[in-house]
C-alpha cells in the first residue's frame, strides 16, 4: 500500500454556480440565455445544492471523506453594487457549520469564475476598481468564514479567467488552443488576490491561496523554446506568483502536446474523455512538481482532479493513475497537503452544459435525488486508510 502523510486531506470539490442553481445575478446567467450562445444549454436549478447542501455533504462524510471545497456565490451576496443581503451570508455561514458538524473541514473559495452582473457591466477585471471591490467582498465573507475556516482560495483558475476575460467563446476553451490571456487582467488578478490576501492575514488561522489549472505542456523534441513561450504566460507566471502565499492548489487534468507551430490536438485512436482531454493520470504528478519547482516550495493542495466519464470504473482508474503519481512526488519531498477530487456532484459544466459528468454523484434532474457512484465509496476507502492499494 502506497501511505500517505498523516494528517493529509481527502475530499472533493464543487463551483456555486455550477450545483446551486438558479444563480440569476451573476454575469453567467444572462450569457447563457443569451440569443445566439454558444453555451449548449442554461444552468437553470443545476443540482440544486443550494437547498441540498446537507445532504451531499452527508454523502461525502459517510464515504469516508473529510474536506469539502465549495465557492461562495458573490452574486448572491451583493447582487447589486452596493446592497449586501444578510440572508444569503448567513446562508453560506450555516455551509460552513454545517460542514463542522459533520466533522468535516471546509475550504471556502471566494471566486470561482462568475461574479455579480454589475461588476461585469462595469468592466470586470478591466475596472479600475476591481481590486478595491474584490477586497471589499473579502470583507464581507468574513463572517461567513467565521473564525473556524483554515483554508481560503481567493481566486479559482486566474489563468483561466485571463483567457476567457477578452470575450472569448467559452465553448473554445480545449485543452489544446487555449486562447490568448489578457496581460493587462492577469497583473489585475494578481492585485486582487494580493488584496484579498491582505484582507484574510487580519483574521487569525486563515492560510489562503489561489487555485492555477496545470496545463503539463509538453515539448516535441527541440519544441522547448515554443512550449515555454506558449505556456508561461497561461500557467507558469502563476505559479511564480504564488511565492510566499500559505499553499498553492493545483488543479490538473490533463497535457498538451507542443509541436513546432504550438499545441496539437489529441491525435486520433488516444483515450479521451467526455470534455475530449486527452486521458492522462499523470498530469496531477507533472502538475503539483510543476508547483512546488515553481513556488519555490509553497505548500501544496490538489484543489481539482478528476475526469469527464460515463464509465464510473474508469474514473476510478483514472484517479488510481492519479494518486499513483501523486504519492511519487510526495516521497521525493513535494510537501502536498490533500487530494480534492473534481467533482464531488455531476454538475453544470459552462459551456458544455450537463452532458461531462465529473461526479462521485449523480443526480435524478427532475426529481434532484443523489445517486452515489462506486467511484465514491472507492475514494472514501482509499481516505479511511489513508493510502492507497495499486491493483
């Protein structure tokens, strides 16, 4: 059996908009409606977490797992510039008690990719403003979080907001041809996240730390200039940034191929998956290395990975391969954290609507009864041993 350190973190991760439900000001609602969209189909009452959220966190305690990741909607919080709604703090202020009476340990994102519709109207990351309004929303989760939330991520995926902040069709964002990041939004994330991060160290206890989605681009031989023009400026300038916070989640998935003229796509006869990456385990062992050379030792947590299937025996597979290379880098001295896998419920995938399944659960989605999946008592096992046993 493959041990793992004592007191590591085993759990899964969930988006707000993407299991909530009806998340009607926030900018991603009307872009989904909108005539003409790309976005296959509209969020609606997704799995409708925010009514159930006991429930799937039942599910993942009685699994055997002991970290739940969820994101606080902004949107919800102060759907108008402006105007904070009590109601909906003290909502996500019972998630966190609730996680804590089930004895599991909850990690808060405070952005993950949708913000409210008037931040968006005045410019987003664009705004002049942006980090002095980001900041003020860090403020006002912080009684949300209470003086019993350890671990906060400020921003989910910087990189990925950098690339989709130009406009760009969000049903382009593949894992090869990633669009052009916006520079100017990218140093402005950055500000935000150094904002907020001024904003936590006032609360006692909170470590935080944004999110990066490893992209593991790799070079065709004599392609190593091209992979690193092409990725530092969507993956590693990130991780650099990360120096000196309290960890840095990695978020991986799968790799890139780098050819001559950039990325190539999947070839033809390769395992893909139902977002057409590429199956590839290997890509969380290449991303938390990646991190930890490039943080220059920050702490590490596995805030993302999973895999798009229908075939549930082969998400296990696939998160097998993962925690396989996973437990090699950890023994050769990257300080890892916790593993959360993506995605604790089937949920809204942005663009691509329902159809990528990610979770450990399933949901009926007329009548939103869970449907738990082999994959998560498998996972809660491979936590209640706190290792894993290599078939």
């Amino acid at each position: 059996m493959l041990h793992f350190p004592e007191g590591f973190r085993w759990g899964a991760a969930t988006a707000a908009h993407q299991i909530e439900g009806n998340n009607i000001n926030s900018d991603w609602w009307p872009r989904e409606h909108a005539a003409g969209t790309s976005i296959v189909e509209p969020s609606g009452d997704a799995a409708d977490s925010y009514h159930r959220y006991r429930e799937d966190m039942t599910l993942l305690r009685d699994a055997g797992l002991d970290t739940y990741r969820f994101s606080i909607e902004w949107a919800r919080i102060e759907p108008e510039e402006g105007f904070v709604s009590r109601a909906e703090i003290a909502h996500y202020r019972r998630m966190v008690e609730t996680c804590l009476e089930l004895g599991i340990t909850p990690m808060v994102t405070l952005m993950h990719f949708t913000v409210p519709r008037w931040f968006a109207e005045e410019g987003m990351w664009r705004s002049p403003q942006a980090a002095d309004r980001f900041a003020r929303f860090t403020e006002l989760a912080l009684p949300i979080l209470g003086d019993d939330v350890d671990h906060v991520c400020t921003i989910n995926e910087p990189n990925i907001a950098a690339m989709i902040a130009g406009g760009e069709d969000p049903a382009n964002l593949v894992a090869y041809g990633l669009p052009e990041p916006d520079l100017q939004v990218a140093d402005t994330l950055l500000e935000c996240h150094t904002r907020s991060r001024e904003v936590l160290a006032g609360v006692g206890g909170i470590r935080s730390g944004w999110t990066v989605a490893t992209q593991d681009f790799q070079p065709e031989p004599g392609c190593e200039d091209v992979a690193h023009e092409y990725g530092y400026r969507r993956d590693d300038w990130y991780l650099e940034a990360s120096r000196g916070d309290d960890w840095v989640g990695v978020q991986a998935y799968t790799r890139t191929i780098i050819g001559p003229d950039g990325p190539r796509q999947v070839p033809e006869g390769v395992e893909t998956t139902l977002t057409g990456w590429e199956f590839y385990p290997l890509a969380l062992e290449h991303g938390v290395r990646s991190a930890w050379e490039k943080t220059q030792g920050v702490p590490v947590f596995v805030t993302e990975n999973g895999m798009a299937t229908s075939d549930d025996a082969r998400r296990v597979d696939y998160t097998e391969g993962a925690l396989t290379g996973l437990h090699a880098a950890i023994t050769d001295g990257v300080d890892v954290r916790g593993y959360l896998h993506w995605s604790l419920l089937d949920n809204y995938e942005w663009a691509s609507g329902f159809r990528p399944t990610f979770g450990l659960i399933g949901f009926d989605p007329e009548t939103f009864e869970r449907r738990p999946k082999p994959s998560l008592g498998w996972l809660g096992s491979v936590a209640q041993a706190n290792g894993l046993t290599v078939r």
